[in-house]
C-alpha cells in the first residue's frame, strides 16, 4: 500500500484542485492509496475470470479525488498468496467514463483452482484477492460449495455476515440476490428514528451520486473481506436503482422518459462497481444481468434478472388480495426473450442439478395476520405474476424436470418451502431457498410477530426465521444440503454467528427434507 512522493503527485496529482470543487458529500475519507474500495473477481470460466477494482483516493468526493485522465493499472495473478508464481500478468486503463473502473478478463488459467491477483498503480499496491476458474465443462465433479447472500443495508446494520462468510472454507462461488446498496436514506427522511450508520448523502439519482454510495458500501472492510475470499456472480434487484421499479416504471409515477435517466446512471454505476464482463456492459438503461454457469457435470445455474424486463407490479403494487389485472395470462416477470432462455436451457441442462438463482419469492405466499381476512400477496414478487411462475411450473412439470432447486433472496428473511402446480397441492415441483438479508431490517428476531399467522396459512413452508446471515449450499451428485447460518445482532459489530436450520434435497425427488 505504500506510494512514493513521486508517484503520489504523478497519479494523484489532481486532488488538490479537486478537492476545492463542490463535494457533493458531507464526509470525506482521506488516503494515500487509489484502491480505498478493495478488489473482486466474478463471472468466472474455467480459463479464468473478471478481475475488478476502482480507484478512489478520496472515495466519496467527486470524481473521487483523481484527475479526469486515462490511468494505467497493472494486474497480475499467482497461483501462491506470496506471488512467487505470476502465471498471467497485464494492463488495463482506468477511464474516467467508468468512473477509474478497472474490469481485467483474464484468460489462459487452469479450470477448477484457485487463484491470487493484485492490482499495481505506481508504487501504490492493492490488497490481495482470491479467485477460482470454473471447472471444465461436462468434466465429473463430485461437489460444488456455494453462498447465497446479498440485501446488504448500510444503514440498518453491520456486514458481519460478509466477514463470516468471507471465512468459510472450499466455496466456488459467492452469489449475491441483490441490494447490493439502498438508494433510500432514511437518516435524511425528517423525523426518522437514529440508524446504526447512515447514508453520507440523500438519494442517489446521478451517476455521480450512485458512484458515492457503491464507495460507502466499498469502502466496509467486511464487504471487501468477502469480495476477496471469493469469486462473485452477481444480479442486482431493485434498491440498485429504485424501490420496487419494474422496467420503465418507477414507484412514484415518473415519466418513464424521466426515470430512464435515472436507470441509465444507475446500470453505469452497477457495471462500473461489479466484476461483471465486457458482455455485461451498460447500453442505455440495458445490462446483461441473466446469465448462465455450468459447473462440471454437476451443476448448472441460471442467474435470473427478475426487474429490468417485467410489467409493472399490478393492482397498485404492496401487499393486496388477487386481482384481474394479476391474472393476466400475458403477464411476464422476466419477459420473452430470458423466458425463452431459461425454459430452453432447462429442457436441453446436462448437469445433474439446476440452480434458479432468482430474486423475488417464487412460492405462492399468503400474507394475511389474522383468520378471516381475505388472502394477501406482496405483487413485487412472482404472486403479481402468477401466469408467469404457472408457465415456469408447468415447463418443469412437462419437461419431467426433477433436479431444480430455487434460491432467491428480498424478503429479508429465511423461507424454505416446495413449489407445486397449484398452492400445495399435487406433488411438489421444486424447492425454493430463500435467504435472508445480510443487514436489512436490523437484528430480526427467530419468531417474528407475524411468524405464526403466515406458517398457519401456509403448508408448503418449511421454515421461516427473522434473524440476518446467509446460507451455504453443499451440492453433491445426489444430495443438495442448504445450511443456514444466522446472526444475533447486527446494530453491534461482530454479531454471534450460529447455524439455525440444515436441509436437504434429493436428486430425482423433489421436495425438502430435514437434513
Ligand atoms: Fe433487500
């Protein structure tokens, strides 16, 4: 991390007439170094991955305290922590168009291991990352460990979770469901109650401003911690951008020709800060987030993107009884073309097992607190496009599909439950996994006020618990096990981490077990 004189006027040279422009922040965070918000690996293939960082010498100020000049930075990779290995090494040029984004397609690597990479600027060095290629494709493999996790909410709570899971052994892939930041800040609403932390700003709508918020999210050394134990795939969901906005539509009724500015800089912003490929690159409010990933022969994943290409939530949107306009046998939550995608890709899947990384709850819950009201459904998830999950069910139902299992986060909470053709009815189709959140609500409870009612009304729930963490998911060739591991606190730093729940999935059975 250390930087010469020299080179610290060379490359930084900027900031002291950068630093007498408007901020657009309150706080400042002063250093040396340009890679104040870590590294990351992602998207990986089995000759090698997404190397990611972004420089920022002042992370929250404009511009972030570089000059809006060309940079550039230099990668290499090892096959030992101490680099006494440099197996591929090169240059990429950090633009200030992307924000000093750095985003290094390394190929050439060994399938199936791991790898360490660091980034150089000048004499500036930054920390170290661990990252792992794919393994061949079809090659037999006997196991794949994987963390599901995201909905990290800076102000609601401390990123224990990531620094717990960045110290789980043998994973292959860290996968985040989204939330990556909230756009919200409530520490800037009048009257809101003291938060553990606060937002450094109001909400974000330029790009400038999404790019301060990713540099307060970055600059935790939790979230660092696990972006540098792992490899990422990542998919965004909402507080990306907006709450609950649906392709054109924003929740508060902009012109789409108005929002669409505000997705434009919001999908800047998300590639410029995720270790996300050249395919992925921001076209307009356009962003590759579905996308595909075998592991071996045993397991392949469909990382969904469930908002950039919906309708708009229907009856209103929030927390309503069944509709018309829900029922519309039109009605799409990923649209044509990832529908096609996904319905092919499953009919024709070579692995043992298929992952649906998804975002928004897929089972039908009903949401009602009291016997006697009529049933209640949250329209921002699949419940508001129930044509679309019954084309999704009955694809698996014909395709004899009996691999499948569903992870999906949002709801801040644990849920465990089956899928069927109709409510819990019939055989079950799949199981669907969904994660809490990392930070989102705050510390939760096991049994939250509402835990009885909903179990109550709904039979295919296996579980559900209010507490925050992740899940582990230990996928062999016959047996998927899902561990969920929770947190007592989250409004304190270094929570108590402890596993509250273990299930199971047996390959050619669907539905869930206790393990
Ligand atoms: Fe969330």
């Amino acid at each position: 991390m250390l930087i010469t004189p020299f080179n610290r006027r060379a490359l930084i040279g900027g900031i002291a007439a950068t630093v007498a422009a408007p901020s657009i922040i309150r706080a400042q965070t002063v250093s040396d170094t340009p890679f104040t918000l870590g590294v990351a690996s992602g998207d990986p293939s089995p000759d090698g991955f997404v190397l990611w960082t972004r420089l920022a010498p002042k992370p929250l100020e404009l511009h972030s305290g570089l000059r809006m000049t060309k940079m550039t930075v230099a990668w290499e990779v090892a096959t030992d922590e101490r680099f006494a290995a440099v197996v591929a090494k090169g240059e990429e040029i950090a633009r200030p168009e992307l924000g000093h984004s750095v985003h290094a397609e390394v190929a050439g690597l060994q399938p199936n291991r791991p790898y360490w990479y660091r980034f150089t600027l000048g004499g500036a060095t930054s920390p170290v990352g661990r990252a792992r290629t794919l393994p061949v494709f079809g090659s037999k493999l006997d196991h794949v460990r994987f963390i599901a996790g995201g909905c990290n909410n800076y102000e609601n709570g401390y990123f224990t979770a990531y620094r717990r899971l960045a110290e789980e052994a043998d994973v292959d892939f860290f996968w985040h469901y989204g939330d990556y930041i909230y756009e919200g800040s409530g520490f800037h609403r009048p009257g809101s109650a003291p938060t553990p932390r606060t937002h450094h700003a109001d909400e974000p709508y330029s790009l400038d401003d999404y790019r301060a918020r990713y540099a307060q999210y970055k600059l935790d050394p939790d979230l660092q911690a696990a972006h540098a134990a792992h490899s990422w795939w990542v998919t965004w969901d909402d507080h990306e951008t907006d709450n609950n906005w649906a392709s054109k539509f924003d929740q508060d009724g902009t012109p789409p020709e108005i929002f669409n500015l505000r997705r434009q800089a919001s999908a800047q912003a998300y590639y410029e800060n995720m270790p996300l490929r050249r395919s992925s690159f921001p076209h307009g409010t356009d962003i590759q987030v579905f996308r595909q990933a075998s592991y071996g022969d045993l397991l392949d994943c469909w990382f969904l993107d469930t908002r950039q290409f919906r309708d708009d939530q229907p009856c209103g949107d929030g927390g309503k009884p069944m509709c018309a306009e829900a029922q519309d046998p039109k009605r799409t939550i990923m649209g044509a073309a990832e529908e096609r995608w996904l319905f092919s890709g499953l009919a024709k899947g070579q692995g043992r097992w298929n992952l649906i990384a998804n975002q928004v709850m897929l089972m039908p819950l009903d949401r009602r607190d009291k016997d006697g009201d009529p049933e209640l459904w949250n329209m921002d998830s699949w419940a508001g496009y129930p044509a679309a999950r019954q084309r999704l069910l009955a694809h698996i139902q014909k395709q004899k599909i009996t691999n499948i299992v569903i992870t999906t986060g949002d709801e801040h909470q644990n849920f465990v439950g089956d899928l069927h053709m109709h409510a819990a009815e019939g055989p079950p189709l799949a199981t669907e996994f969904l994660g809490t959140s990392v930070s989102t609500g705050g510390d939760g409870a096991d049994v939250g006020p509402r835990t009885p009612a909903i179990l109550k009304h709904n039979p295919q729930l296996k579980m559900l618990n209010s507490q925050r963490g992740y899940v582990v998911h230990d996928v062999g060739r016959d047996h998927w096990q899902a561990t969920f591991k929770v947190l007592d606190k989250v409004t304190t730093r270094d929570g108590k981490l402890s596993t509250r729940a273990k299930f199971a999935v047996e390959r050619g059975k669907p539905g869930v077990q206790t393990a």
